[in-house]
C-alpha cells in the first residue's frame, strides 16, 4: 500500500526560495517539476508578487538559467525555470529514491512538500538520503493511503485550514451561502482573490493526497 508523508524543509532548500527573501508575503506552489537532461525546470504558481519581480529575484541566482511565463489564470501567474542538477539536491534525491511529489507550497516560514512512496521503505530512504545530503526536514505526516482524513491531517498549511475553516463555519459551503468570500476575506484580512487562491491551493492538496493516491 502506499505511503503519505508530509515534510518541512527551510525556505532555501530550493532555488525558488531566494524569492521570499525579496518579497517575504509571496507564496509558491510548485506544479510538477520536469528533468531536463542536466537541469529541472519546476512549473510553478505564485502569489502576492508579479511575474517581473519573480523573474529580478530569481535571474540573478547561481543555477537558474531564465524564468519564463506559461500562464496567467484569475490574477495567478504560472511560470517556469530551468535549474541546473547541482542546485536541486532534493530533485535529485526524490528521484532516486522513488517517491513521487504530490504537493508542494512554499511561503517565507519554509517548504511544505507531500510525498507518495510507492512501496515500503521509500519514504524512510528519502529521509535518510535528504539527511546525509545536508538538508534540514521535519516529519509533519506519516500515514497510508486507506487512513481517512482527520482534524489533524497536515497536509494543509496553516493559513490553508483556517481559510477552509472560516468558510465551513461561516455557511460558505450551505446551500444557499450563507456568507460570501469577500466577508471570509475581511475577517483574514486578505483580498478576496488571495482567499480564493488559498482555498483552491487547500482543495488541491486534499485531491492529491487523498484521492488521487487512492486511485493508484
């Protein structure tokens, strides 16, 4: 059966990381990531920063050979780099070790990253790899595929559960709505649009973790 496991790492793990130390409110999540021959190159979506800030935070780092837009979709931007191996110790170790990434958002405070092991012990040589390769992580999650979701499932981030939270509790999901994502958003002290992106990001990653893994 496969396994789910949830893990923290530093803002700078990954290259993408420098941008939050220019625009600390940003928030990224990674949309897969594709090997290229020598390089990787992640699409990602981001939040709270344009698509020009993106590219004057990230062009100027070792490593990272151009930023460029696929996408914009309701005020988002996805876009893509190409990061050469030797900067992505992670990358390379998820594909050593088997494990697929199901999810991953990365804001100021770190990297939130969920992983699906596809058979026993994948997920304990990811660790111990990431160990010995130098990296910082912390086990926030461990459980398999069958185990239905709980209060205090961790594969939501923080700012994603209380959102989801809010929304519950506030009749957003009633029919009809008893409240609306504007007067969510007032209470967060957010725009509407960043709540709506932090729910869809929240949905997202249930999907993956619980549905998705189950059909595989």
């Amino acid at each position: 059966m496969a396994t789910i496991a949830v893990f923290r790492f530093p803002s700078d793990t990954l290259v993408l990381g420098a941008l939050f130390e220019a625009h600390p409110a940003a928030t990224v999540e990674i949309e897969g990531v594709i090997p290229t021959g020598t390089a990787m190159t992640p699409y990602f979506w981001v939040d709270g920063v344009s698509e020009r800030q993106v590219r004057d935070s990230l062009d100027s780092e070792t490593g990272v050979n151009g930023v460029e837009i696929v996408d914009t979709f309701d005020g988002r931007s996805l876009l893509r780099c190409n990061c050469q191996n030797d900067h992505n110790k992670l990358f390379d170790i998820v594909a050593a070790c088997d494990v697929s990434l199901l999810a991953a958002e990365g804001t100021a405070d770190g990297w939130t990253l969920t992983f699906r092991g596809n058979e026993a012990g994948a997920l304990a040589r990811f660790d111990e790899a990431s160990r010995e390769a130098g990296l910082s992580l912390e086990l926030c999650d461990l459980h398999d595929t069958a185990r239905p979701i709980t209060e205090d499932a961790t594969v939501l981030t923080q700012p994603q559960r209380e959102a989801l939270r809010l929304a519950y509790e506030n009749g957003y999901y009633e029919t009809p709505r008893e409240t609306t994502l504007a007067e969510i958003a007032g209470e967060l002290d957010i725009s509407r649009q960043a709540l709506a992106n932090r729910l869809a990001r929240g949905y997202r990653s249930l999907i993956r973790t619980y549905v998705l893994a189950e059909s595989t």
